[in-house]
C-alpha cells in the first residue's frame, strides 16, 4: 500500500507537508481517474466522480493556508462570459424555471477547472489520457462482439392476421422488448403476450426505437411459438445502430470521435517519434526503439477499432467529424508523406462506409430523400423562423428548453408531431435559446481553445518541407513522455473540429457525456500549456 501511495504522490504531484491537505489532494486525484475511466461508458459514474472530486478540491483549496495557486488559461476570460449570459438568457427565458435548472448542464465547462488544476504533472496528463482510451476500448470491443452474437427477434413472413401486423410491425422489424423483459426466442413474446392481457412490445425499425401494445385476444392458434405469432420465420437482428452502454447511437458515436481522435493524434505523434528515431539510431538504444515501434502498433489497432466502432454506429455527422479530425491532425504536423498515406487509406474506407450505410440504414450519405434529413431540414427553418422574429429572439433567444412548453403555440416539431428536444445543430440550439451573443462567445471559446493549442503546436516542432522535426526547447534529450504529450495535444485539436464539424447537424454541446469528454480533453490540452517553471518536475 505504502509503494502505491507514492506512486500516486509521485504522479500527481501531491505536496507532502502537509498530511491532512495530502489526503485531500489524493482524493481528488483518484476520483478524477475514476472519472476519465467511467467517461466511456456512465454519465451517472462520470458525474458523481466528478462532482465528488471537485468537491473536494475545493474544500482543500478554501480551508487550507498552504492552497495551491489557481491556474489562469486564455480560456477563463470567454468561458466565464459564455456562463454569465446564460445566466442571464435564463432569467429572461419565457420558461425561467426550466430554463435556470439547464444551467446545470451549462457548468459542465467547471470540469475543465477540475482538470487543469489537479492535474499537476505531465506524467499524470499522459496517464489519464491513456486510462480513457483502454476504459473506452472495453466498449469498442464488445460493439462487433455484440454484433456477431445478434439481439433480439428479426421477423420476416408476417400474415395479415398475425398479432404483430395488426399491432403495426412490418417484416425486417426487430422485437427487442416485452413489458420491459428481453426478447431472445419467438417462444420469450408468445409466454409474454400471454401471461399478461395487453403487453408492451419495443421493437427497432431503422433508425427508431418504437413501442406498440399487443392485446392476447390476438395470438393465434397453432402448435408452436411461430403459428401462434402468425410470423414464418425469424433471426436474431444484426443490424442496428450501435450504441456501446450509453443505450443511444448519437451519443457513443460523438464520444467515440473525440476518444479516436485523441488516439490518432497520439498515434501520429508516436509515428513521427519513430521516423526521428531513425535519423538518430545513434543516439537510441534498441530497446527503446522495439518500445517505440510496439507503441505505434498499438496505437494503431485502438485506432483501427475505434473506427470500426464509429462504423458501426451508422452516424454519419461523428464519422464525417472524425475524417475532418484526422486531416486536421496530419495538416497540423506538416508531414506529407503521412498526408499522402492517410489519403490512399481513407478513399476505400469511405467507400466500405457509404456502402455499410446504405445497406444498414437504406439512404446515402448525404440523401435528401432521408427522413432524418427532411426532419432537419424542418427543424431548421422553424428554429431560424422563431429566432428571427422578433428582437428579444435574435438578442436573448427564448430561453433555454423554452420550446418544450411552447411546442403547440410557437408551431414547432411539427406540432409535437415530431420527437421533442432540440434543433439538432448546436449553432442553431444556441441562437433559438440565448440568442445571437451565445453563438459569438462560443466560437470564441473555440477559436481561443484551438489558438491555444496550435501555438504550443508551433513551439514544440519544427516543420522543414516534408520533414518533421523535434524543436528541444530545453536540452537535446526529450523524455518519451514528451511525443505523448504531443500527442494529446494534437488530438484534442483534432476532436475540438470534429466536435465542431459534427455540432453542425447534432446538438453535441448540449449532450452532457460529449460535453463532458471535450471538457476533459480540453483540460489535458490546455494544461500541457503551462510553462515548464509552472509544473513540477517528473525527474
């Protein structure tokens, strides 16, 4: 126990003077591991670490004398703004109280606090990016794995007396649920529907979740669970949108963009490591480099799953937002070698993607002719109808979840007609509900974010035509650590534009497991910023 604990002194840079204060700042570190680790998977873990860990934090940092200095980033200025004005769009919202409780969501931005003042060493930065990535390939693995094995009941050869036509499914639906129970056999929904006298069926028709009931007046006579079913034939499904253990597609597959991204930039940083390796083979023992080489090769498997996760998810913003990520990644560095190799990759991956799309939801990936798209194209025009109406509108917006009370008078969803939440596209989101301001400080969060990161980008490396080469700003023996940090900082750029990219046609911002991953990585990437004076040594 004893050794454990000054590994984690050593690791998180916790001060040793004090014994109470170093309880404290132990807490808060290994509930912050336990949030990048739960991240992945659990907004309900992920929040009660965090809110945990911060809490202690802040007792150690209020009622101890030897407090540790807050650390101020470029960031502070325009987060705080965006916070304060929707402070202040709420109070003024046509719905305050709905609105004032959906600032809770809006304080998810104090994660990056959290992050950037407890996480004290790069050691510590490096190792919580890799504990998210290994928490997150538990669930890349299981999302085939699930895929093989098949869920549920696929029914194909539905007559028009069956119980489930009448109820309204269709051949090619998947039964999921009965009454809440799974469904793995025809024989599971036949002793349901008859156990009880109407039974809640959930099934999944690309790309919807729906539920009907099914009365046990309408089962059929016969001497089996298919003849009672009125179905011919059945299969476990393997088509759906994955989903991972958040139990919705859009959200794995936003989370999945930024944790992939993270991984490619660490992926190419590692890369690039070993092409300088190799102009100093002089320098590097051998070992190192069969270290550097199995880093790469790892790297690149979690990336590889990751994206056939992404794949699976059939969410064509997140994977077009990844694509945009890893090019923005490569441009950054610089290398053309690796810009050329990334293009002959993408070009049969996309090609493999659009044709899994179009068999697995039936439309294209950009088709007019999709349902969601011509729900879009709806929700647009009447988010960007209410926003301009009037002055109060276009400056304050209507208040954050205004909309859901003011469905029926303000003409929206289609009347309630169509699913109940927001405008899917997080600029558009932030007009209707806070008005104009809210957009512009946001995009200033992001440009001051992205700026940041680039220009400890430009300190760190040099780029010589095709050549990448390591800028030592300190001494000509860079640690291993260093390409890591490298690149966590090349993959929160990444995820930062892919996030952007996918906000365009998902409200990504206001879902509270994305915002709280970007504001994760947001706080790693920022905090490798700080000057080497400003951060303990790891020596």
């Amino acid at each position: 126990m004893r050794k454990f604990l000054d590994w984690l002194d050593d690791l998180g840079g916790i001060e040793k003077e004090n014994f109470s204060a170093k309880l404290l700042d132990r807490a808060a570190f290994i509930f912050m591991i336990l949030m990048f680790v739960a991240a992945p998977h659990s907004i309900a873990a992920t929040q009660i670490s965090w809110l945990t860990g911060m809490f202690i934090w802040v007792i150690r940092l209020i009622f101890f004398k030897s407090r540790p200095r807050l650390v101020r980033t470029p960031l502070d200025v325009p987060l705080w703004i965006f916070f304060g004005w929707s402070i202040i769009t709420s109070i003024f919202s046509y719905d305050p109280p709905t609105s004032l409780d959906r600032l809770r969501n809006v304080a998810l931005f104090l994660i990056f606090y959290y992050v950037v003042n407890v996480v004290k060493t790069k050691r510590a930065a490096v190792f919580l990016a890799s504990a998210m990535i290994l928490s997150c390939m538990v669930s890349v693995v299981w999302t085939p794995i699930e895929r093989i094995f098949g869920r549920g009941v696929e029914i194909s050869g539905a007559s028009r007396e069956s119980p489930l036509t009448k109820a309204g499914l269709l051949d090619g639906d998947t039964l999921l649920k009965a009454d809440n129970r799974k469904i793995k056999t025809p024989d599971d929904l036949a002793a349901e529907i008859q156990t009880h006298e109407t039974t809640k069926l959930t099934f999944y028709r690309p790309d919807f979740y729906l539920t009907v009931d099914v009365p046990r007046e309408n089962l059929l006579g016969g001497a089996n669970s298919l003849e009672r079913l009125g179905i011919a034939a059945w299969k476990p499904s393997r088509n759906w949108r994955s989903a991972g253990f958040y139990g919705h597609y859009t959200t794995f597959a936003e989370v999945l963009q930024l944790i992939a991204s993270l991984t490619f930039g660490l992926f190419i940083a590692s890369l690039i490591q070993n092409f300088s390796s190799r102009r100093q083979a002089d320098e590097k023992d051998e070992l190192s480099a069969k270290n550097s080489k199995r880093n790469t090769l790892i790297l690149a498997v979690c990336v590889a799953a990751m994206a056939l996760a992404l794949l699976l998810t059939v969410t064509r913003a997140s994977q077009l937002g990844f694509l945009i990520s890893t090019l923005a990644i490569v441009l950054l560095t610089g290398n053309r070698k690796i810009l050329l190799t990334l293009a002959l990759i993408i070009l049969p991956v996309a090609l493999g993607g659009l044709f899994f799309l179009q068999q697995s939801r039936q439309v294209g990936f950009f088709d007019p002719n999709d349902d969601s798209t011509k729900d879009r194209q709806t929700f647009y025009r009447k988010g960007f109808d209410l926003w301009t109406q009037n002055a109060r509108h276009f400056t304050l917006g209507v208040g954050m979840d205004a909309t859901q009370k003011y469905t029926q008078e303000w003409n929206l969803y289609d009347n309630g007609g169509k699913p109940m939440g927001h405008f899917h596209s997080t600029p558009l989101q932030l007009l209707v509900e806070r008005g104009l301001p809210a957009l512009l400080l946001w995009l200033w969060v992001l440009w001051i974010y992205a700026r940041t990161l680039f220009r400890v980008q430009s300190s760190r490396f040099k780029v010589q035509g095709s050549r990448f080469k390591v800028q030592d700003l300190e001494n000509q023996n860079r640690k291993l650590s260093d390409w890591r940090e490298q690149g966590i900082i090349l993959g929160s750029f990444g995820g930062m534009i892919g996030f952007f990219a996918g906000g365009m046609v998902h409200y990504n911002l206001g879902d509270a497991e994305v915002a709280m991953v970007f504001f994760m990585l947001m706080g790693l990437s920022v905090g490798l910023r700080k000057d080497e004076g400003e951060r303990r040594k790891d020596e």
